[in-house]
C-alpha cells in the first residue's frame, strides 16, 4: 500500500494542543479530521521539525515544520454492486439518497450484499477520499430496512466528523410521515395516563423515554424510564381517516435519533404505525370504519408506514444549510388514496 507526505508549517498563534493545531492548519483539501490526526499521532506518522511526535496534547511552535505520512486509503472489503439510486443531491464530500424500503443501508451477517453501501461504492468509484483511511462511504445515520426516505452519507473524512458532530449534539433536521392507528388527540382521556407522554400547543404529542434493547427480544427495542438512552420523539396529526376516525396520517420528528424511535415511542402511545411487524401493525380496525376493500389494504400493507421525508443540515465543509424533501413513496401514497375513500 502506497503512502503519501504531506508538507505544511504551523501558523501563527497556535492552538495549545498539536492535534488541534495540526487540524487548524493542515490543509482543508487532506481532508484529514482531527480524530484522524490523532490517530495519525498515534502512530508515530506525524513529524514536528524532523522529530516524531506522540504526545497530541503537546505544544507546538508557530513556524514549526510538519511533515505528516498518510497510506493511500484502501480500498473496502465490501463489494461494488450497480444498483440503481435515487440522488437527491450530491458534491465532492456528501450525497443525499431518497432510499426504497427494502434496502439496507450497511452489509451485516443477515444482509451481505444489496445494500446501500454496496451500491454507493458502485456509483462513487474513485471518487471516495477515504473515511478513516478506508475508500469507503461514512454511515453518520441509518433509517430502518422498510423504511424509505432520505438519508445523507459522507464521502470524505472531514464530512464524515462533520455530519457526525451535528448529529451528535442533535441539531439535524428530520421530520418522517407515517400511517398510524388512532388518532393522538390532546383530549384523549387514554393518553393522559400513559407515562412519557404530553402535549405541546398546537395538539402535538410529545414522546419522552428511554430507550434500550428488549431484555429477551433482541429485535425490539423497549421503552423505560431508568437506565437506557434519552429519547425524545414529537408527532402532530395531518389528515384523519374513517368514520370514526380509524387512522391517522402524522408528522413526526426527531429530538434524538434512537433506533426504531419512532416505531417503538409510537406504540408506546397506542398509536402504532401500519404494517409494522414488530411492533404490533396489525391490528383489528373498528368494524364500520372503513369499507372491507380499504381494510383489507391497511392490513395487507407490506412494511411499516415510514418516511423519511425531510432532513436538513449543515453542510461539514462549505456550512451551507441545506433542507431536503422527499414526497410519499408510491405504496404509501396508493394507500392513503385508498383511506380517503368514503364508505358506500
């Protein structure tokens, strides 16, 4: 595997650390985050005016040489695939997918290939700089197997710490779609008594938990109220459906982004979401709410009715804020069509 050095002095007033001062002034084109540069420290790979430094927290004059050897990234393990993506946007550090439910977003034992990931290193090639010295693209997020929508991936290593960090500290845009049953109604004598749950003006359901994996199902994740991850998850209703109203289409978004936060805190509420198979989406509709051809439509829905529909954030590199929008994918849009209409 082939290396590379790169050449650059430490500019005026230097931060008090190396790893600080070395991401401040080595050149943005490296691409080179500062848990790379430690990393790099780490290894012996950095030299201050021809002597090897390992200390990052180390001082470092203004003025000072630096010469810091980097392997080419390597090329993945996993495998390119041509699949066929739907870019919503995409430059030289990140790129935007509207993903189809049915995909996976990363390989694991259960899904080796015809993921996301193996179709990005397709359609990116050559053009990935390496996240963590890996040609490979930076997962900062996923959205579940049959859940659709946007999704933003890195392609360089500054844009893999920068989506991580916003990500991190919780100031990403993410608002999904979703079919559920019932409707959640401030008014709902029900829901005052479901612990975690609240309402905002404007009728909006405010979900707050913790959030773990099921003590015996490893493919659930439960909700409680000591120990776990904080999560908290807001959704406020868009349209009703059925006479009485039997479903419900809601806008949900995210405070934290837990896995399966909306599925699990929304059957925390009773209102779980269409088609969700572990969670409890099938369930029996009132008998005169909906005509037998609808009913039959909401209870042979394939998958949980999930989108992804907007996410928004701020571009790692240029700090552009940038807002996306993905409409209803068509098996949710048929269904809603379906829901709208009347009884005869």
């Amino acid at each position: 595997m082939g290396t590379r050095q790169i050449e650059f002095q430490i500019a005026a007033d230097p931060p008090p650390r190396l790893d600080k001062a070395l991401s401040r002034d080595v050149p943005a084109e490296e691409n080179l985050s500062r848990t790379r540069l430690a990393k790099l420290i780490d290894e012996g790979a950095v030299l201050i005016d021809g002597t090897e430094a390992r200390d990052p927290k180390a001082k470092v004059a203004e003025g000072a040489s630096v010469t810091i050897t980097v392997a080419e990234a390597e090329d993945s393990h996993i495998g390119p695939e041509d699949i066929p993506l739907e870019i919503v946007f995409e430059d030289a550090d990140l790129i935007v997918i509207n993903k189809p439910a049915g995909m996976v977003v990363h390989p694991a034992p259960g899904s080796p290939n015809g993921t996301l990931v193996n179709a990005l290193l397709h359609h990116c090639g050559n053009d990935l700089s390496g996240v963590g010295g890996v040609k490979r693209p930076g997962i900062v997020h996923r959205i579940d197997k049959e859940t659709s929508g946007l999704l933003v991936v890195a392609k360089s290593d500054a844009a893999h710490h920068g989506l991580a960090a916003q990500f991190e500290v919780h100031t990403v845009e993410r608002y999904y779609r979703a079919i559920c049953y019932g409707v959640p109604d401030a008014n709902d004598p029900r829901l005052r008594g479901v612990k975690g749950v609240s309402f905002e003006p404007g009728n909006i359901m405010r979900l707050t938990t913790q959030l773990a994996r099921h003590k015996t199902d490893r493919q659930r994740q439960a909700v409680l109220f000591h120990g776990g991850r904080h999560a908290v998850t807001r959704a406020r209703v868009v349209e009703t459906f059925g006479a009485p109203a039997g479903l419900a289409l809601v806008e949900c978004w995210l405070e934290t982004g837990r896995t399966h936060q909306i599925r699990v805190h929304m059957a925390h509420a009773g209102h779980g979401l269409v088609g969700d198979p572990v969670y409890g989406g099938k369930r029996k509709l009132a008998a005169k709410a909906f005509s037998v051809t609808t009913a039959e439509a909401v209870r042979a829905f394939p998958r949980q009715a999930l989108h992804a529909a907007v996410l928004g954030f701020e571009h790692p590199v240029t700090g552009e804020n940038l807002r996306f929008e993905a409409g209803l994918p068509e098996d949710m849009e048929n269904l809603i069509e379906q829901l709208r209409t009347p009884l005869t």
